[in-house]
C-alpha cells in the first residue's frame, strides 16, 4: 500500500512538448546533421503553402551561416501573405497547433508539428530563442519577435516582441539557431533541388557560408491552390462521426448532405434507412449506438468517390519534364500522371517520371526520387511504398538491368498527391503500403517502363544505322582508293554513292595532319536549313568559315554554324585542331540525318 501510494505521487500528465522533448526522433531531428535538414524542410513548405494561399510565385531565401561552435543560423525568408502578430507565437512556440490539420486537401504541412518543433529543438541544443519577423502588407508594421516554447504547458513564451523596420512588402522571416555539424551540405542541396523540381513555380536562393547557389523556376504560373471538401462517408471513423455530430444543429438528412463529400437526399434517405433512423431526428441527440448503426450504414452505402479536380494539386507532366531537365541533363525524359483514385475515402493523384542517359552514372543503382505532395522523401528510402513498388516492376522487360532495384543510368520520380498521404511516422519520410496507391504507382511506372524501352530500341536501331554508316563512309573512299591505284586512274568520287546507300544529309567530322573538316552532304530531295554543332576542345579560330557563335566552358568550345544546304550539294569547313568531341546536327528530322565521326 505504501509503495502504490508513493508511485502515485509520482504520476502526472506531461504535455506534447515535453513528450517531443524526449522523442525527437519522431519528427526527424534524431542527429544534428539530420535536423539542418529538418529545420529548413518545415520552413519551405511553410513558405511554399502560404505563398500557393496568396496566390504569389514564391521566391523563397535560405541562408546557413557558423555563428560560434558548433552552432548554426539558419534563416528562411519568404514573400507570402506574412502572419498576423497574435498567431505568430502560437504558430511558432505551440506544437500541435495550426489551420490546416482539420483541412481536408493537399498542403505540405497538416500537423502543425514541424516548425514548432524547430524550434524546440533549438531552445534544447542551443538556449536561444527562435526570431521571427512577418509583415501583412505594405500598410501594416512589421513585427519582430524572440519565440520559445514552455515545455511544460506547451505554450508560447515571447521573450521579446517589438515593431521592425522591414523592406518586404509582406513576408515572413525566421531565424533559428542550434547546435549541429555541417556535414549535411551535399543532403541539403540535394532537398532544394529536388524541391526545386517539383516545385516548377518557386525559385530558391542559398546562402551556405560562402558560397551561393541559385535554383530557378521554369515557369511563370502561379499553381492554382487546393480547395477543402467535405469528409467522405467511407473515410471516417466513429470518434469524428461522433465529434461532429455533437457540433451540430442539424436534422440527420441536412446533417449528411451538408456535412459529407458526394451525399444527396437520396442517398442521405437510404442511409437513414439502413441505420433505422428517422430523417427528421436530430443527430446531436442520437445516442452512441444510433450513431454506431448510422457509420456502419454510411459506409456500405455506396456513394461516388470524393471529387479530386480542386482539392489536389498534382503538378502536371509538362511541368515534371521541364523540373527534370532543369536539374539533370539526360537523353530521355517521359512523364506520366495517373486518373485520381480514392483508399479510405482519401482522394490523390500519382505522378511518375523516368529518365535515362544523360549525365546519370551508369554503376549502380538507379536515381530515386520520392515526393508527396511536392516535398521530397530524403530518408527511410527503403521503408518506403514507392520504393518497394520500384523494386516489383520487371525492369528486365524494358531493357534496364536489374537486381532488385534498376540499374544504370536511370532516374525514376514518384510522387504521391493526395489530402491525406499515409506516412509511417511523425517524421514523414516514408509511405506506408497501402494496395491502391501501390496499385497506381505500379501501373504508372510499367506505362513508363513500355516508352522507355521503345526509345531504347529506337537508339540500338540508330547507333547500329550509324555504325552501318561510318563503315559506308569510311571503306568505300578506301575502296575507291585501291582501285584507282591498281587501275592506274584518277580517284573516283564517292560521295554520290554514299548519297545513293543513305538518302540522308549525311554530316562528317574527320582529322587529318592537324586539320579538322566538317562536312554535310544533302542526299535528301528537298532543301534543309540546319545547324552544326561542335563541341571539342578546339577553337576554330582560323575557320575558312567562321560560326556564327563559340562559347567556352571549362575548356570545351561550342561552335555553331547555321547554313541552308540545297539538295544534292555540299558544305564544308575547315580550321587547325586536334579534333574529338561531338558533331550534332539540328534543325532537320532524325530519321532524315546521320552523324559519323571518323576519328572514332
């Protein structure tokens, strides 16, 4: 008795804050290194929804900076609608608190956790409060405020709080410090450029200690922001039946078709029906086991899928493309986004995306990236649905080499849009295995797997079509040559029975005694205006024609020539070089040129 009496002195409530305290892990701040990244994740995706809400394209700043031992300054500034100054300490120094957890659409940040948590992971490591600065408009003060959290209430304590003279017309800024190591350099840039990909319309500027970098967006339109719907009748469970039915004054016919996604009268009335319920009953005093029947009743009715076109937000398979080529320069892009689906009741979208060649590495494992709604997945690759959904397609069947993952030079995008994304955890990291997501992503990536398999043919068909060429080019001049000398006659021309085999405009780079030439040949039946492009490290400064334009970068040159080629005839041209590089011809139709170096 004595000892239960001395173990119940010690028992008392703790508050969220004070749980966190001591399960940082959960929201990913389980190393220092992996809370620079956490820090500034919650931060761009706060700045992200608020500028989607005020319908701005965000240009969003983040700086990192040493400011003592082991201590880091990290600020994010963004040019959204800015935060009234009595929600600013709440947003900041409340966990559990923000305007989104009962929205039922797509937004990046619904717990109202993480940047809380930030900065309780700040006041834990480093004693400093978080600074926070946000203005509303160009006739409002800005307000600077110093913001840390009571652990034991989970309440907002503002250490200071005073007007700020700021230039941005509306905004907000934030300003954490903590004690971390920079070894998450190459991770960070990592998140921002693929935040940059699925983000088309944001454009990102990095301060990290002295150097600088700059992620551009690729379009000019600000995306449309999602809309919150109604709860789905096969997506809810007895506590939040329960919970609105206690808000509300309603009749249960009103009740249903005002409260839920895709309910009519008619639909209302058979689930009344099935329940045992009259229509006229008020559903704030039905009983635990009328509301039990009236569940059971909603969810075996069936009702049309809850609507996707304005509470999603996918990003769009043109905007994918240009994302990717932005950030990775490869031989072949294809993207795909899947009709919307429904699991629980929840609506989303997957979008998918392959790529290949390029300046992927050909050792090892495909590049991966996962996203859900437009944030990427940077860890628990491997707990992950889109990861396992990857390693179960054959890519044997589409010509890519594989031993559970793909191999070679291959970048596989996933991305998850949905109101509510089952994550694993707190940290959100990793999707959970849920069949009808799995199902879609599968379905995406073999649809991509068929286009990616047919360019792989279509290159194996031209690089044997070029070969069949160099060797046309390259032996029968020989040819002519030997005959001649047996003969005892002048050499031949051959190039019109090259034009005859190959009925193409036929571009080739050869060297010989320091000499580079460049020659294009149209066998075709029509004019062609192209332009040739060389790429070495070759200047080409004594060119009997000079291009019309030559860069430089990093020691190769491009060289560009335009012309317009009549059918049947010849250019040529000429400069003192060591040759090598790559020759590429544009402006003319693939199947209708043919490109051979041969100096290889």
């Amino acid at each position: 008795m004595v000892l239960a009496e001395e173990l119940a002195k010690q028992q008392r409530s703790i508050s969220v804050a004070e749980f966190f305290e001591k399960n940082k892990h959960l929201l990913g701040f389980d190393s220092p290194t992996r809370g620079v990244i956490t820090t500034i994740k919650e931060a761009v995706d706060n700045a992200l929804d608020a500028c989607e809400e005020a319908q701005v394209l965000p240009d969003i700043y983040i700086s990192i900076k040493k400011t003592g031992p082991e201590i880091f300054r990290i600020i994010v500034e963004d040019n959204g609608p800015g935060i009234v100054p009595a929600q600013v300490p709440f947003v900041f120094g409340k966990l559990l608190y923000g305007s989104r957890f009962h929205q039922i659409r797509q937004t990046r940040g619904q717990q109202g956790i993480g940047i809380s948590a930030a900065v309780l992971y700040a006041q834990l490591t480093s004693g400093l409060p978080t600074v926070v600065i946000s203005r509303t408009g160009v006739k409002e003060q800005a307000h600077k405020f110093g913001i840390q959290i009571k652990i034991e209430t989970n309440e907002p304590d503002v250490i200071s709080e005073q007007p700020f003279e700021w230039d941005r017309i509306h905004g907000t800024r934030v300003q954490i410090e903590f004690k971390s190591t920079m070894s998450a350099k190459k991770k960070l840039l990592e998140y921002l450029r693929y935040t940059s990909i699925v983000n088309p319309h944001a454009r990102f500027r990095v301060e990290l200690d002295d150097e600088a970098f700059t992620f551009e967006r690729v379009s000019q339109e600000v995306i449309a922001c999602p809309v919150a719907i109604q709860p789905h009748p096969h997506g809810i469970e007895f506590g939040q039946l329960k919970r609105m039915a206690a808000a509300s004054d309603e009749k249960l016919i009103d009740f249903l078709v005002n409260g839920f996604s895709r309910v009519g009268k008619k639909t209302a009335q058979e689930m009344c029906d099935r329940a045992g319920l009259k229509v006229t009953a008020k559903v704030a005093g039905l009983s635990a086991d009328e509301l039990k029947n009236l569940l059971a009743a909603m969810q075996a009715v069936a009702v049309p899928a809850p609507p996707t076109s304005q509470c999603l937000s996918p990003i769009g398979e043109d905007l994918i493309r240009r994302g990717l080529d932005k950030e990775f320069q490869m031989d072949f892009v294809a993207a795909r986004t899947r009709p919307s689906s429904v699991y629980s009741g929840h609506p989303f979208v997957v979008e998918a995306a392959i790529g290949y060649g390029g300046r992927l590495e050909a050792e090892g494992n495909a590049t991966i990236l996962r996203f859900a709604n437009r944030v990427p997945l940077m860890y628990q690759q491997g707990a992950c649905a889109i990861t396992e959904c990857i390693a179960n397609v054959n890519w044997k069947s589409y010509n890519i080499s594989q031993q559970g993952l793909p191999l070679g030079p291959v970048l596989i995008l996933v991305h998850v849009a949905s109101t509510n994304v089952p994550f694993t955890s707190e940290s959100k990291d990793a999707i959970a295995d849920i069949p009808e997501i799995e199902k879609e992503i599968v379905l995406a990536l073999q649809d991509l797997g068929r286009e990616l398999k047919t360019f792989l043919s279509r290159r194996d068909r031209n690089k044997l079509a070029e070969d069949r060429a160099r060797a046309v080019c390259a032996v029968i001049p020989e040819i002519a040559a030997k005959v001649s000398e047996i003969v005892e006659k002048p050499v031949v021309d051959t190039t019109p029975i090259e034009g005859r085999l190959m009925r193409k405009l036929i571009a080739k780079k050869w060297t010989r005694d320091g000499k580079v030439t460049i020659e294009a040949n149209n066998y075709t039946a029509s004019d062609v205006e192209i332009s040739v492009y060389d790429i070495s490290a070759d200047n080409a400064a004594d060119a009997d024609m000079p291009p019309a334009f030559s860069t430089e970068m990093d020691g190769q040159f491009t060289k560009v020539w335009k012309m317009a080629i009549p059918k049947q005839t010849v250019w040529r041209v000429t400069y003192t070089g060591k040759g090598g590089g790559m020759l590429d011809i544009r402006g003319i139709e693939d199947n209708k040129k043919m490109v051979v170096d041969l100096d290889v």
